[in-house]
C-alpha cells in the first residue's frame, strides 16, 4: 500500500462477528474485535496484519459480536482503545496495557494522524452505541455506522459528505416477519433501537449522499432475514452508477479499494494535504 492512502479490510460483518481493519500510513486501526480470538488472528494474517500490529481498536459498542475477540489483542502494549466507558470495561482484559480514550457522543478526538467523531446511534445496548466518522490526512472521509435503530439528525449529520461509507443493511422486512425468529425477537430487531432495514439504509443514503461519495459498503447483514440481491436492489435504486456498492458478507475478507482501483484514483497523501491545508 502507498503510504497516506487509506485501505479498508472488512474482516467479516454480521450477527456472528465483526471487524474492519483501517491502514492508514502507520496506523492499524481496527473498528470492532467481533470474532473469537483465534477466527480474529487468522483473518488479520489473510489481510497481512496481526494483534500485535494494532495501534487503535475502537469499539462500537459492547455486545458479543462486537468485543468478543478483543482478548486476541492482550499481549499488544501499545494498543490505544476507544469507545464509551462500558464497552471498553467488556473489551478490555484484566492486566492489559492498553491506553485507554473514553469516548462521548459528538465530541471530536484525535486519533493519531486521524479525526474521530463519534456518535450516538439509537440501539438497546447498555450505556448506548456509537457510529464512528474518520478523517484521515488525505482527506478520506469514512462513515461507518452499524446497529442502528432509527435515523436520526445526529447520524445524517455525521455521514454527510463523506468518501466511504459503510452502513448497516441488516434485513429486509417483509422475511424478518415472516421469517422463523420469535415474535419478541422481531419486534425487537425492526424497533427504533435495533437494526436498519434494507429501505431504511436506502432512506439513510438518499439524505446523506454528497458528489464527494465514492463507496458504499453495506454491512451486518443477517444471514437469516436478508441476502445480498435484496440489499442491492434496495440500495441500487438511490445510487449512482457511479458510486461502488459492496455487500459485506460474514466470512469473507472484502478490500476497499478494490485492487484495480487503488492509484492513481487514491493518491497518496502530499505534504501539504497531510499538514491539514
Ligand atoms: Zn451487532
Ligand atoms: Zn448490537
């Protein structure tokens, strides 16, 4: 990779796991450790990366398959952790050396070279959940937001004008109802603080689209109310042509970008973008 691009592994995605890697020149910085420890080494050596290699792990909130493997990053010293106070208590391991950065809703940080604004998602986690806006020196603007009930201000304000986003598609309606869950289970997911539907990340991308999105990635499908050609025809119909859409499947390893596409389309940062200018 060229050094001041940024690259995207998108080690899986779904209510078994979650884990996307970020490299950003020397930055590795990984949203969510959803896997088990052992899955979550092996997709970070498919990708060329290890836990020891880490330098950032942001949680978006504490359920299992959100923190689950963050146990695979014990042994790393130098790890920074962020996320609201409660999910860091869930991911972190007793003894641990990592620095930790309790996060709040709305309040911008650094992140290394980078710029974190994270912010509120409605969702039944205890002590809430955030969405996650990176800026990078080179002026990528990633959007990731996952286990999002309900659209809200907050969350339009925070997605728009972004490069790359990465929202959630978790079912399509019609098969969540009909589908085999129990009935408290359904009521639960399809409530204000539990996951997007396909039309409801389709709604999310028509209020946020800008001239500068590039990539679309939809992510925390359900492997039970939902499949791929739903979510694409449903997020299809608000996108351009132009703009790439990537299904995020569970156990596959997806790159953003796309080998053909990395240079010259994503040049490396120059000196002056990297300042801030
Ligand atoms: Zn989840
Ligand atoms: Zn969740």
């Amino acid at each position: 990779m060229a050094s001041g691009t940024l690259q995207i592994d998108f080690l899986g995605s779904g209510s078994a796991g979650n884990a996307t890697l970020l490299r950003c020149a020397d930055q590795q910085i990984l949203i969510d450790a959803g896997f088990d420890a052992a899955t979550l080494s092996e997709r970070l050596e498919q990708v060329g990366s290890s836990p020891a290699e880490i330098t950032d792990l942001l949680i978006t909130h504490l359920h299992d398959d959100h923190v689950i493997g963050a146990a695979a990053l014990a042994a790393n010293e130098q790890l920074r952790i962020y996320g609201l106070a409660p999910a860091i208590k869930r991911a972190s391991v007793r003894g641990n050396g990592w620095r930790r950065h309790y996060l709040s809703a709305g309040q911008v940080v650094d992140l290394g070279a980078c710029r974190l604004w994270p912010f509120a998602v409605p969702h039944d986690s205890r002590g809430g959940a955030l969405g996650f806006r990176i800026e990078t020196p080179c002026g990528e603007r990633l959007g990731f937001a996952t286990d999002i009930g309900a659209i809200t201000a907050e969350v339009i304000k925070a997605l728009s004008g972004c490069t790359i986003l990465a929202i959630e598609a978790n079912h399509d309606r019609e098969r969540l109802w009909a589908g085999p869950y129990p009935q408290f289970l359904k009521h639960r997911i399809a409530s204000q603080r539990g996951h997007l539907s396909n039309a409801d990340a389709a709604r999310l991308l028509r209020r946020v689209l800008s001239p500068a999105l590039r990539a679309v990635y939809a992510i925390h499908l359900s492997e039970t109310n939902n499949c791929p050609k739903l979510v694409r025809d449903a997020l299809s119909k608000v996108l351009p042509t132009t703009i790439g859409l990537q299904i995020v499947e569970q156990h596959r390893v997806q790159r953003y970008p796309p080998a053909a596409q990395q240079l010259p389309l994503f040049a490396a940062c120059t000196s002056r973008a990297a300042s801030g200018a």
